[in-house]
C-alpha cells in the first residue's frame, strides 16, 4: 500500500466519475463490517489488505484505535484522493449501543489488583515495589501485604513529625541518600515531586506506626500461648556439602576445629560412612553457626534437641547437610527482647491470616 | 433508627459516636440509665426476615415491625437514617424472579406508607425526596436558582447537539452519565466515569439517540471539592487530583498516593448556599461537588443525595459522624 513513484497518479477527472465514489462507499461498508474488538484486529487488517489489494488508487491504510481500558477498537481508512490529499473515513455502524456505554472502561482499568475491595493502580503499585522489604515473599504476596496494612493502619490519625523523621531517615539510610542532594536525585530518578515524596514516606510511617503497635498488642498474648518458641538457645551447627558424622559435641568441635572452625582442637571422629567426612582429613567447605538463636529461629533439626544431643547429619533445608547440637537453653521471660520476638512472630501470623482471607483479585487483562 | 445493610461501615462510625453521646445499640448494648436505644435494622431483611403491621382500628392505627428477634413500635422512633438499606428482599423460599419481583415491590409500597407515617426525623429523608433531590436535572435547576455558578450543561440524547456542545466548549468538553447504573460489556462490569470528548467521540454521534447524556465544558481546577452538609453543617473536603493521570478527570479512580485530601474553608456565602440547596431539595443530608476553578471561583457541579463521606472523614479528618450523630440525637431531645 505504499506509493510508487513509477505509478503515475491518476486524476479525479481522468477517473470514471463512479469509481472514487464507490471506493469511498466500498470503504464504508469494510469500516462497518470490521470486528470491533481487540481480538478481531488480526482479521480486521487482514480485511483491510484484501480490500487495498482491490482498491490499488486509494493506497488504503487501516488504522486502529485501541481503546484504554476498554475491549473495543476504532478504525480509520486512510485513503489518498484522486487530486491530492488524504481522506480519513470512519464509519461506526449503528449497533444499538449506547454512546457512553460504547465509551465506558472496564471497571478496574489502570488499576492492578483488588484486596478486599481496594483497588490497586498501576503507579501505586509500581510505587509499593520501591520499597520492597527484601524478606522472602514474593513482589505479587508484598503487594497484597501492604494493601492489608494499609488498610488496617489507615485510621485517619495523623502521623507525628518524630515517627515521619525516624521513617525518612530509615528510608533514606537505606538507600545509601546521605544528604540533600542524593534525595532529591533519587526523587528525580523516580519520578517524584517533594509532595508525592512526603505522601510516599507517610504512607511508610503509617504502615510502621500500625506495625509497631500491632507487634506491643499481639506480643504478650502470643508469648504465653508459644513460650517454647522463646527459650534462648545456644547452639553450634555446621552446614555443607558433605556429611559431617561424629559422636559427641567434643568430637563435633573436634572436627570444627580441624576445619578451621570455632573449637580447633582435635579432629574428626572415625565414621565410616560413606560421603561422610572422617578421619582427620580436611571437610571440605562449610558454613559453621556459633551462637545464640530464639527456639523457632534455629534449624528445624535442632529445635526442641536436648542438650548435648549431637544431631544430625540431617538435609539442611537450603541443600547439603547440617550437623548441630544444642549446647544450653534458658527458659522464656517476658524480657524487652523476648517481646519484641514475640511481636514479629504474632504480627507475621496476623498478617499471614488475614492474607489467607482475603479476597485478592488480579487484573491482568 | 439506622437502616442499613450489616457490616456498612459509616454506619459502624456513626454507630460509634451514637455511644460516645449515651446511646445503646438494641440487642447488643446493655441499656444505660436513659440513654437512647439505637435500632440497626435492614430493609433488605424484609419481608424476608422481618415483619411489619400496620392496623387500623377502633380510630386507632399500630405500626409495628418485628425483626424476627424483637418487636419495635415503630411509632416511638425518633429519628430514621437511611444510611445503605440494601432494599427489600423476599425470603429464599420464593424462587420464581416473577414472584420475588412481586414481593419486592409489594414490600417497597409499603414500607414508603408505613415510613409516611412515622413522625420522626429523616437523614438525609425519605426514599422517594433521596430518589427525587439525586436527579441531576432537578438539582442543578435548583442550584442556578439559588445563584450557584454552574458550567453549562446539556442534558439531551440528541445526536446533532454533540457537536455543537464540542464546538460551543472550545473542544474541551465532558461527558457523565445523568444517573449511575450497572452495565456490562462482553460480560464484564464496566463504568461510564466523566468522558473526556475528543473528536474521537464525535464519529460515533448516533449512539447518544440510544440514551441521555449530560454534556458540559470541561471546568478547569484548582481543586475539587466534596461539601458534606449534615441538617446546618457544612462540612468542606477539597481533592486535589493534579498529580494523578488516573484521577485527574474523575476522583472516583481513587488514586490515593498521587491524591491530596484536605479540610476545605468555605467562603461563608458558599457554604451557606450549599446547606439552602439541601433543605431546597427537601433532604437533611448531601454531598456537593464543586470545583475552584484557578481564579477561585466556586462550581457547582452535582449533588448526591446520600453521597460517600467515609472517605473525607478518613482522609481529610472532616468529622462527618459525628455531625450525623448530633442530628440524630438532637431529634431525640426535642
């Protein structure tokens, strides 16, 4: 359908009077006969070829208009006339549907996803992912987190100058802004005013604010009901690629120490086992954990180990093998440190259910 | 009295401060020493659930309503807010959609003569004076009465007059429909949100025969406004949707972070023509939306005759509850 320079125009009055008349009337009727939705555009255009193909003069482009937010498409015949110039035909056939129902958008156009009925945009979204919390929760669950905490935070009390400077700070240290300037690159980078920024770092506080205190509300309760997930532990543990087989924990800190671990002294015990680590040879590379864990933060292996007990070697959950022994554990208080644990723990499984219940709907087309 | 649908939210606000002021809810509350009992009770409950008996006799009339748990004088209520009744609704037993119909309708006539009777007081009023002052057509020929500034509008499903409203606003017309309903295209929930024309619309002129529209020039604005007024009250929440795509034609995309609410001060003339256009259509109740154009200059655009406020309440912190709370107690105490 492009033009040819070798093809000499012809002109209007060379024409039969007829033809350029019937081409329009031609090109009118393709116009109405054409699908009107996004899924008929392949068969639209296809149409439209035939239709240029029996109308060579008219170098007949079709353009389509798809609508935003809407199923439904326009079309254009772009045609050349015979002295020069282009004539754009549109021809909408009388279908019998109402002009602003013909122009309206689906009910959720721009937005993303719905939970619980709050609607989602696409920029919010976009927005919401900017501060991801890096936990291991996909972007779609994150998504869906904050929908709920906003929702559940927002009761209209304002936020106080302290908990926005504290949120801003935070914001900022974390992404290494350190002064005026790197601010406001990045707000420039994103695309965002000083008043969205405030509206932004709001939001965060907000989240915050209801975080916090929703944490102090569940912590009490949720440590009485799991006092066990609470015992300070101390514990050592070795992960790696092979098994590491010993009797005892002298004998696990034997084998530590021969590979360059926390208890170098001795080396490993004679365990016959195969792929094991034995002997006094070296074990390879491995990942040893000293320390002290809340119960429900250790390796499931060892949670509840009494101790002494070595453990193991058992599949570690990120792939090899774990090998560990409980070496003291302290009963739960209702210390500071022990309630701030049972607030995120209690605050984590809140949230996990109210996400359970939710009604999460994704609008993807 | 509230009626409304369970788990209305506004109502749960209102709800609230009706206790913060010594009232009780019926059936959940204890009663206090000469508190005010608060029915919650919903239309749609009737006739499937609830009972109601009007009787005549002996020159005496008896209005009652047996919820299926209490049973209420209806003469002794004070005050009615129509809050978000989901409207009544036959039993589950009536199947055939001709009888349920039937029912309904049997239900809806006369719950509005029983409702005619009561000597209380109505937010925002009656069904019938909701269904008549939410008329676009009648309101906004009450506002320019009143002296309210208003674009100018075309209310029509003339074909031909699209063009010349497009001409007439410069090329920077709008589009709204003249009542909200529910629709589908291709089976899925559409809405007809204000429609910016372009001369895309105009190609497709013919379909206005199939329905009226509502035409007016595209206002310019500084802000947007929802005027709450609540019997005397007004109360101003200005939106400020400059710096959303999405909601920067129509509010109601709700694109928040991009959204600024605020409290609003209303020149004084202003609020006071807003709470006289209120009365004027005969409700206790309604929000107004207007638009401050950048010169300042205040446009009224519709009124909505039990329209949102949870959201200024929330956003805006504009205490609409309790504006409806006092009115509804202060029809207690006279």
């Amino acid at each position: 359908m492009t033009d040819s320079p070798e093809t000499p125009r012809p002109r209007a009055e060379d024409l039969p009077p007829e033809s350029f008349g019937a081409a329009l009337a031609s090109g009118a009727e393709l116009l109405r006969s054409l699908p009107r939705r996004r899924s008929g555009v392949a068969g639209a255009r296809r149409a439209a070829d035939a239709w240029a193909a029996r109308h060579p003069d008219a170098h007949a482009q079709l353009v389509v208009d798809q609508r935003p937010g809407s199923p439904v498409v326009d079309y254009d015949l772009l045609l050349d006339h015979p002295d020069g110039g282009t004539i754009a035909l549109s021809a909408p056939p009388e279908d019998g549907v109402p002009w602003l129902i013909d122009h309206s958008t689906h009910w959720a156009a721009g937005h993303l996803v719905s939970v619980d009925g709050v609607h989602v945009s696409v920029p919010q979204a976009l927005t919401m992912l900017r501060s991801l919390s890096g936990r291991d929760a996909s972007p779609y669950q994150e998504i869906v987190d904050q929908c709920l905490l906003a929702a559940a935070g927002d009761d209209g009390s304002p936020v106080g100058a302290a908990d926005l400077q504290a949120t801003a700070d935070a914001f900022r240290r974390g992404r290494g802004l350190r002064d005026r300037a790197s601010t406001l690159a990045w707000m420039a980078a994103a695309g965002m005013s000083g008043e969205q920024f405030e509206a932004y770092i709001e939001g965060i506080a907000r989240r915050r604010r209801f975080r916090k205190e929703k944490e102090a509300e569940l912590a009490p309760g949720h440590l009485a009901a799991n006092p066990g997930d609470f015992a300070r532990v101390r514990a050592v543990w070795v992960t790696g690629g092979e098994k590491v087989v010993v009797g005892d924990v002298a004998e696990l800190f034997g084998a530590l120490g021969s590979a360059g671990g926390p208890g170098a002294a001795g080396g490993l015990g004679s365990a016959d086992v195969p792929g094991s680590v034995g002997g006094c040879g070296p074990v390879g590379d491995v990942v040893v954990t000293v320390g002290v864990r809340w119960e429900s933060d250790l390796p499931e292996a060892l949670r509840g180990a009494p101790p002494g007990q070595v453990i193991g070697p058992e599949k570690a959950p990120g792939g090899g093998f774990l090998t560990g022994a409980v070496l003291s554990r302290t009963p739960a208080v209702a210390d500071a440190a022990t309630l701030e644990a049972a607030g995120r723990a209690a605050f984590a499984a809140w949230l996990a259910e109210r996400r359970a219940a939710a009604t999460v709907e994704w609008h993807w087309s | 009295m509230i009626m409304s649908a369970r788990g209305d939210g506004a109502a749960e606000r209102v709800l609230a401060a009706l206790r913060r002021r010594g009232a009780h809810l019926v059936g959940a509350d204890e009663p206090a020493a000469g508190g005010t009992p608060v029915l919650w009770w919903d239309n749609g409950d009737y006739p499937g659930r609830s009972r109601v008996t009007a009787t005549f006799a002996g020159g005496e009339r008896r209005l009652v309503l047996d919820t299926g748990g209490r049973t209420v004088d209806l003469s002794r209520i004070t005050a009615v807010w129509r809050s978000r009744p989901s409207g009544p609704r036959a039993a589950a037993a009536v199947t055939d959609p001709s009888h349920r119909a039937h029912a309904r309708l049997q239900a809806e006539v006369m719950l509005d003569g029983v409702w005619s009777l009561l000597d209380a007081r109505w937010l925002p009023g009656r069904r019938a004076d909701e269904l008549r002052a939410h008329n676009k057509v009648f309101h906004l020929a009450r506002a320019v009465e009143l002296g309210f500034t208003v674009p100018d509008t075309t209310y029509t499903n003339d074909p031909a007059a699209l063009a010349e409203a497009y001409e007439a606003a410069h090329g920077r017309l709008v589009a709204k429909q003249i009542a909200s309903d529910r629709f589908e295209v291709d089976g899925v929930q559409h809405r007809a949100y204000t429609t910016v024309v372009t001369r895309r619309h105009l190609t497709s002129r013919h379909r206005v025969r199939h329905e009226p529209v509502v035409l007016q020039p595209y206002v310019p604005k500084a802000v947007e406004l929802r005027v709450i007024v609540v019997g005397e009250r007004v109360l101003a929440a200005e939106i400020d949707a400059s710096g959303s795509r999405a909601a920067r034609d129509d509010w109601r995309h709700y694109d928040n972070d991009r959204v600024r609410y605020a409290p609003h001060a209303l020149p004084a003339d202003v609020a006071r023509r807003c709470a006289r256009l209120v009365a004027d259509v005969g409700l206790t109740y309604a929000a107004l939306d207007l638009i401050v154009t950048p010169g300042g200059e205040y446009v009224f655009l519709e009124l909505n005759s039990n329209g949102a406020w949870g959201f200024v309440e929330l956003w805006a912190g504009l205490p609409v509850s309790d504006a409806i709370a006092d009115w509804l107690m202060d029809g207690e105490e006279q």
